[in-house]
C-alpha cells in the first residue's frame, strides 16, 4: 500500500448543517404560502448532480411543474389523498428516470469504450439500473433540496404512466415520483408537521463484525 | 387553504457546506491511513435514519467491518477489480436490506393498524418495497458519511450472496452494496481521485413545464 500523507483538515458539517438535513427536517405536507423560484430547483440539480452513481449514469430526471394547469393535470393521476396537498403546494416537481440514458455514455464514462452499444441491446437491463440509481439519486435530490432550505414531500402513491401521458410525452422518461416543496410552518403552528414517527436505533438496524 | 403565517428564517447550508456534499466530493478508491473510528459510523446512521422513507418503513441495514479477518472474507466476494481497494481501505461497510422489515411496522406506522399482518402475506412487495427504499437510504447515507467529513468509495460489483454468507448468517439481511470509507490524499497527491468524469447540465435532464 501506498503511503499517503494525513489530510490535516478535514472539512465536515457542523451539528446546526446536519440538522437541516437529517434530525430537524420532517417531510412537510404542508406549505407555507411562500412561493418557490424554479430557478432554486436548477441550483438544486446543480449540486445534486455530483453525487456518485453506478457507472456515473445519472438517470434521474425532473420536471419542474412552474405552469399552473400542467400541474393539475398531473394532479388528475396521483392517487386521492395526495391530491389536495398537490394542488396547495408551492411548486411540484416529477421525479422520473430516462431509459434510454445509455446514449449519455460518451460524455458521462468516455473510458468504456463501445458501452453505449453494448448497452442498446439490453433494455431489461438499463431500466433496472436507471430505476435504482434514480432512487439511489431521489436520497440525493431530497437532502439537496434540504440543503438549499427546501421542506420537501415526496410520494410514490400515483399512477405513473398517466404522469407520463402528461409531462413525458416527447422525451419518453418514465415517472418515479412527486416531490412537492416549499417552506414548512412555524413548528409551533398548528398546521405543521404531524408528530415525528419512530427510527430504528443504531444496534436494530447494524451490527459491527 | 388555510392561510400560514410565512417563516422569517429559512435554514439553508452555505455553499462550502454544500461542496462537501456535493461538488467537491469525490468517489475515493484510495485512502490515507488514517483510521476510521466504528463510532463515527454510529453517529453517521443516527443522522441518516432520520431521512425520509415509504410508509417510514427504514429497510436499510449496514454492518460495519471492524474486524481485519472478517472483511477479507468478505473481500473474496466482491469482484476482482474491487478487492484491492477494499483491503485497503480504513473502513468497509457492508450495506443490505432487511427483507422482515414489516416486523418492525408496529414502532415505525402505528397507525397503520394491521399492516404488519398484511406485508406478512406478500414477500415479493416486501422486497421489491425493500430494495427501492434502500438504493434511497443508501443516498442519504453517502451524503450522511460526507456531512461527518468521510470520503466514500460505493460499489456495487460483487457477488451479493457471497457476502450474505459471510455477514448476514444469522439475520437474513441482503447484501446490495459495499462502502469503503476513509479521508481521501490531498488532491495535489498524485495518488488522488481521477480527473472528475462529466455531469449532465440542467437542460439535458430537466424541463419547466
């Protein structure tokens, strides 16, 4: 093994960062009547869009509801008891995947020589791993949003191939899930956040060998 | 809808925040010696675990490799190209799902009354609920390990009942990937990340509609 020099900084987040993140943010139902700029959403992908994937594929793709009307119509295939909260939020996004991300492969893993055609010929293949990096990105995209002081709520309880008849149309992307965002009440609000349901502690959900 | 009182103070990260998350981290395949502590890990899932998850149901599971002689049983399961790097790094986690996960829905959704009993009958949506909410989770936990001042090297290339048969004997967990995690060498270090591969810009995988 090489020996390697000891970084002498280490930069990490301090207690108050993580909490916007992990221990203080709740999935948030509902908004403050706050508007949210697309453009906070560009910034968002800007940074989420580093994170690692298999591959480095990036299969996640968004849109970003702006137009009143298209997010109704959107509104019409998510399941029932998501409907309302939808159509109050300040801004929805659809999460979805491209199945057809092996055509990025030049650009995005230039050193795998011929993976783009390899690659057509699998579509079973390329759209079991664009649906977990999607999700693997979904982990990044939330905390991104978090980071940029976004309250998000996401559900998968929806009918995605109507989605799809809305929003995907002319590019083929195949829809994973709505995340809605905004600003979260004040705690002390009457109207925020139910009260937090449990986490498995460390010993339930590891073992250390 | 009810009228919401606007939050004057909206915590956000600042942007070298947002780099150790995002764009200056970098996949690390090889590490300082310095040595990870297994209790930082701990610390690192107590954030983690508060992240969102379907129906809260928090499938994700880690052993944390501390023992030498264990990890190297564990590294003759993981794919040719890994093995190396695995051995040699500080730290290795092994990440997995818990296919049982509704044995734990009485403490996590409490007012899903009789859905432990439910998710008992059907295995099939257990794991496929398992493994989509666990790629999630494994989002989280990267960012999670980065937020503590880790640098991580995530693969996917191994032989996943190999490692089962080493780590998850005797609690039926399913292996999906492993973590080597560490500090990563000064970037001026020749022995440093690669130069980084390309990212997609916002207009190639989103849309305002």
């Amino acid at each position: 093994m090489t020996e390697i020099e000891t970084r002498t900084t280490v930069p990490a987040l301090d207690q108050d960062a993580r909490a916007v993140l992990f221990s203080e943010a709740h999935t948030t139902n509902t908004f403050t009547s706050e508007p949210v700029d697309p453009d906070l959403v560009r910034r968002v992908y800007e940074d989420v869009r580093w994170a690692p994937t298999s591959m480095n594929i990036q299969p996640l793709r968004m849109t970003v509801l702006a137009d009143r009307e298209i997010r109704e119509e959107v509104v019409t295939h998510v399941w029932e008891a998501n409907r309302a909260k939808t159509s109050a939020a300040p801004l929805s996004l659809v999460v979805a995947y491209d199945p057809d991300w092996h055509e990025h492969l030049p650009h995005l893993a230039p050193h795998r020589t011929g993976a783009r055609e390899t690659f057509a010929d699998h579509p079973d293949r390329r759209e079991a791993m664009a649906r977990q990096n999607t999700w693997l990105q979904l982990g990044y995209l939330i905390l991104g949003l978090r980071a940029h002081g976004l309250h998000v709520g996401p559900m998968v309880g929806l009918d995605a191939a109507g989605v799809d008849s809305v929003v995907h149309r002319e590019n083929g992307w195949r829809t994973l899930c709505v995340v809605n965002v905004g600003h979260a009440p004040d705690p002390e609000d009457p109207a925020a956040q139910r009260p937090r349901a449990g986490r498995l502690e460390f010993d339930q959900a590891c073992q250390v060998l």
